[in-house]
C-alpha cells in the first residue's frame, strides 16, 4: 500500500509503500505497529487517523505506473525493503499478491 502522512513525516519520509494488515472490518490499516483507521469513506483509498497520535494518513493501492503522490504535491518516497521485490513485479505489470498469515492478511496493494 502506498501510505502518506498528511501532517509531518513517516519513518523520515514523506510516504512509504510497504506491506500492512487489515482488520476483519476493513476500517483498520495496521503498518509497522500504527493502527491507522478509516475516517470517511470506504475501501482501499481513504483518509485514515493514527489511533494514538491523531496525525491523518493517506492510504491507497499502489499504482502500477508509479505516480502516487498527488500532482499538485512534492513528496519524497520510500519503498520498504520488505516490499521492494513485489513493487517491481506490480511496476513490470504482475498481478499483485497477497500474503496471509495467521493473524491477518497482508497487502502492498
């Protein structure tokens, strides 16, 4: 997923892409230990909040052709270590996958 912190930076940066679980519900993002909820909206591409720091997030699919920070916007991204063999299969035009463990399942998009 690409995730963006609207208010301030993520981990030194801007936005990240990177792999998160999401609740039964779907209305809650979980990424590197943030509960990130939905706060409007349904489906992948939302505003959320961080449950315990209140700093609003931009949560959305990652785009095959690279451009997910907004046009009218400069931001510096990362792509997490973790998810860099999945990001460039998604680039080249792979179906994306999904990992399940036995908590929850994950997705990069």
């Amino acid at each position: 997923m690409y995730i963006e912190n609207k208010e301030g930076l993520l981990e030194g940066t801007h936005a990240r892409i990177g792999w998160v679980a999401f609740s039964k519900s779907g209305r809650t993002i979980y990424y590197k230990g943030r509960s990130l909820t939905a706060i409007g909206g349904r489906g992948i591409r939302d505003n959320f909040m961080d449950a315990e720091t209140h700093e609003e997030f931009w949560v959305s699919g990652v785009k095959q052709r690279g451009t997910n920070v907004h046009p009218a916007e400069s931001a510096s991204v990362v792509v997490d270590d973790d998810a860099k063999q999945e990001y460039a299969r998604l680039r080249a035009g792979a179906q994306p996958t999904v990992q399940a463990d036995a908590a929850s399942p994950r997705s990069l998009t």
